[in-house]
C-alpha cells in the first residue's frame, strides 16, 4: 500500500490537508446542536388546564378553584373540576361547596413561559394524552438518521464523498429552515426526519474524506480534532438556546448556516484513495496534482504521471474488482467478523449514550447547566481518550472507554435517589466516557473496513447506532417496573460491548486497506504473530519446568 508515501511526498500534512480538514469538520459544531435541539425546543414547562370558557373567576374564587392538587400540593397537569369548587377543602379531601369531579382539560393548557416562552410542546400541546408525540418526533428524527446512514453510506461509496457531502449539507439546510416554519406538528415531523438523514450522511463523510487524505501517524488527531468541535457545539447550544429562547428562531439560526457550508463544499477536493479504489486513474492523478499545487509541492506533483500510479498502486488496481457491495459484509468471513463486532459497539455505545442525554430535565436542576456541565466533561475525557489513542492503541481506547462507562451507570442504580450530587457526577462521568467511545469508534471503524467499502462500512456501523437511540427511550418505560430497571439496561450492554472489542485488531500506525484481500492479509498477519508468540512460550515454559526440578 503505497498511497500513504504518496501523500508523504506531496506535502504530507500541508496547506490542503489543513485547509480541507478545518472546512470538513466547521459544520459538525451545529451537529450537536440538532442531536439534542430537542432537549430545548421540546421543553415542557409546567401547566394546568385552562378554566371553561363560561367561567368567571372573579366569582368563582380565582383559578384555584378549578384545578385540583398532586401529591405534592401542586395544581394537577392534566385535570379539572367540572365545576369551581369554592370554600375550604374538608379534611377528608372533599370540598365544601362542589362535587369533586373531575374532567380533562377540554379547552387547553395554560403554562408557565418564564423559562420557555415557545416549544412544540406549548404551540401544539403535547402534553397529558398527547405527550407521546413529543417523543415521537424525536424518535423520527432518529430514524432519519438511521435512514441516512444506511443510504447516503452506500451513495458515498458509489458517487464519491464530495457529492455526497454537497447535497447532504443543502438537504439540512432546507428541511432545517422548513422545520422552523412549519405549518403543522406532522410537517415538522417530516423536515426533522429529512434533517436527520442528511446530517447522519454529514457525519459519516466528513470522517471518511478527512481520513482518506491524511498520513497514517496523523489520523488520531484528525479524530479528536473531529470530537472536540462536536463537544464545543454543545456549549454553543446551552449558550444560544438560552439567548434565543423561541423554538422557532432557535431551529432557525442552528440551521441557516448550512447554505453557507453547502456554498464553500463545491471547493472540496474528491479522495484520491476513492478514485483509486473506483478504478478512476486519471481523476486519481488529476486530485493528487491538485494537492501537490495547493501544498507548494509543484515539482513533486509534475512527477507523477499515469505509469508511476500505476507502479505505485498495482496492487490496489489489481485487487480492486469494482465497488463492493453492503452483502459484502456478510458474504466475507474477513468483514463478516469486522461487521458484527463493530455493530455491537456502535449500538451499545449509542444506547447508553442517548439514555443519558436525552433527559436532561430529569436531573431536577437548570437544562442549561446540565448541558454545559455535559459538554464540559468531553473536554479532559476526550484528551485522555486521544491520548491512549495515539500511544496505547485503539483497542485499549474503545474497551476501557466502553467498560468504565457501563460501571458508572449501573453504580448510579443502586445509589439512593435522594443522593442527587452523586448520582449527576456519574452520569456525567458515564457520559463522558461514551463520548470518548463515540470519538474512538469512528476512526477505528474507518481503519478497520477497506476504501472500497469504508463508507458503507460506517454507514452500517451509524445505523446500528441509531437503532440504539431509538431503542433508547422505550427501555426508560421499564422503570414503572422498578426505578432502577433502566439504568441496569443502560449499563450492563456497554460492560458486555467492552468484551467484543479484544475480537478486533488493532490499528495504531498500521496503513489503511484498500480492498478486501488486505483486511484478510492483516488478519493472516494476526495470527501469525500469535503463533510466533505461542512458540516463544513454549521454551519459556520448558526451561521454567527444568529449573524447577533441579
């Protein structure tokens, strides 16, 4: 695989390389911010229903009288006396001039706006009987992104990164502006399935196309750089929804941007490893000189011609059989392996990930503190994760960031509810450690499939994933069971993710494979190694057997 001295050659980390990568990974600071939007323009203030029409509460004896009182003396969300109960209630509960029956709240809600003035919640009222479509649209939202990962994956892999990328930054920017003026509950629905999907596509190239053209010993920090501007969007989040506070105008400012990403995409330069891989020689050659112009390195790139990448990739030109498809996955043992463990991490990752961050008003304190105190903690756990990343390997990375994770959460669920302190430090310890697991997981998984099938490869891997943050909210039903019960779930399927990892190569300084024979020649390799090791242990074990019985 010659085509990281290629990229050594003509300039290595240069101009081009900083340049593309700084406008690739721009737009993953608003992808945070439309993951968890919702949090915010979803909110649910505190309400009660409004009085009939008819009613006068002047006579009646003020607003009082019509709601009846929760278990901790507030006034009920969901219910109304069917006529104004006035005096003092008896002791017994009963009231001293009125029946006590209650109703729901036929002529709406009214809420308390102090904190949200607007959210779909309080424009279409989905609360009390409704409150499940409020999760519903971020469950839609999910399966966009599902859907988006699996097709946009597979069109990457067929029309390259750069179109891909072009028309998913010009897809958010529509649906997203679309959503900020619809009509109807079932409209925005749609624009945010659309947004999801296009994003997921965002979030897959800008990895894929950042990777493909950096040397090997500098992928690591293209990951992180990539985690870090992604933990940065969540402070701007808390920060603008606080300044704006309208669902509206919030939807619209996180998504107008993205016609000026869509704008400077068409400058992006296609990867020249996925021209290589497509057969496309002469768009290889016409890339690489381009970069070698852009880098300063004019005469290195005057060099290249036809033959010499043809001498420098034969090997790659000769393996690679057209493009490979998602079957492939299944039908080779080699990413047959690679697709199941894979799968396992991105969905446990996920699932734990969004049990804990789609809940933020559960933590019973300010949801722009939590989403600060969120985003802050990335900060030292994914500088630590880079760290073992860059010294220690990605395995170590994925398992340890996996295992520490799952500990944390299932602690958190036999501490006493009461120890409120506590349990917030853990889960922002937990979240923190998915966070670095989702920093890993990307740029293992794009170092593990070859070019060929890299971006169906995480396409795959991101639909797994998504799977989980759908799955996610349903298992927060089980706590009716017992309180606990979700927070066991959440736990034990990252401690058991963490096992598959050891199942997985390891990648640090190791050159990327291009087509399938090189993941199978690494895994020959593997295995080779493991038996050299073997039949060191064996003298070893012999000469320690001999000294004994002396």
């Amino acid at each position: 695989m010659a085509f990281n001295d290629l990229l050594l050659q003509l300039g290595g980390v240069g101009r081009f390389q900083q340049i593309q990568v700084a406008l690739v990974v721009l737009p993953l600071f608003l992808l945070a911010s439309h993951n968890t939007l919702q949090n915010f323009t979803a909110a649910i203030p505190s309400h009660h229903c409004r009085p009939p029409a008819h009613s006068n509460l002047s006579e009646d004896g003020g607003l009082a009288a019509w709601l009846p009182q929760d278990r901790q003396g507030q006034p009920a969300s969901c219910l109304r006396f069917t006529s104004p109960q006035r005096g003092p209630p008896l002791p017994n509960g009963t009231e001293t001039n009125g029946t006590g029956a209650t109703e729901p709240c036929s002529d709406g809600w009214i809420y308390d706006n102090s904190t949200f003035p607007s959210t779909i919640v309080t424009e279409w009222d989905l609360v009390c009987s409704y409150r499940a479509l409020r999760q519903l649209a971020q469950s839609l939202y999910m399966v966009g992104v599902l859907l988006g990962a699996m097709i946009f994956g597979y069109l990457a892999d067929r029309l390259g990164r750069r179109k891909v990328l072009i028309l998913n930054y010009l897809q958010t920017a529509v649906s997203g502006t679309c959503a900020a003026f619809a009509p109807n509950f079932p409209a925005y629905c749609a624009f945010r399935l659309l947004s999801g999907m296009s994003l997921a596509g965002i979030a897959l190239n800008c990895v894929t196309l950042n990777v493909e053209w950096m040397p090997i010993h500098t992928r690591a920090y293209v990951g992180t750089l990539i985690g870090y501007v992604y933990s940065l969007g969540q402070f701007f989040l808390a920060g603008v929804a606080y300044a704006v506070p309208h669902w509206r105008h919030l939807q619209l400012l996180v998504s107008m941007p993205f016609f000026a990403f869509f704008i400077y995409s068409w400058f992006f330069i296609e990867s020249a490893r996925w021209y290589s891989s497509s057969g496309r020689l002469d768009l290889t050659l016409r890339a690489l000189q381009r970069v070698a112009w852009i880098n300063g390195k004019r005469e290195e790139g005057a060099k290249l011609s036809m033959e010499v990448l043809r001498a420098s990739l034969q090997k790659e030109l000769t393996m690679a059989k057209g493009q490979a498809s998602a079957l492939e996955l299944l039908r080779c043992p080699a990413l047959r392996r690679l697709f199941l463990c894979l799968s396992m991490l991105w969905f446990a990752t996920s699932f734990a990930y969004y049990g804990l961050v789609m809940d933020l008003q559960g933590f019973g304190v300010s949801i722009y503190l939590i989403q600060v105190i969120f985003g802050a903690v990335d900060l030292p756990a994914k500088l630590v994760c880079f760290l073992v990343i860059n010294n220690m390997g990605r395995r170590p990375a994925q398992m340890v960031s996996l295992l520490l994770a799952g500990i944390c959460i299932l602690i958190n669920g036999v501490i006493p509810r009461d120890q409120s302190i506590v349990r917030t430090s853990l889960a922002v310890l937990g979240k923190g450690c998915l966070a670095s697991s989702f920093n890993c997981i990307f740029l293992y998984t794009g170092e593990l499939y070859p070019t060929m099938i890299r971006q169906t490869g995480l396409g795959m891997g991101s639909t797994l994933a998504r799977v989980g943050s759908i799955v996610s909210p349903l298992v927060s039903m089980t706590a009716e069971i017992y309180p606990s019960v979700p927070l066991f779930i959440y736990g034990a399927v990252p401690v058991a993710a963490s096992c598959v990892v050891a199942l997985l190569p390891e990648t640090l300084d190791q050159p990327l494979p291009d087509t399938v024979q090189d993941v199978e020649d690494r895994r020959g390799k593997r295995r080779q190694q493991q038996r050299e090791q073997q039949k060191q242990m064996v003298p070893l074990q012999v000469s320690t057997q001999e000294k004994n019985g002396l």
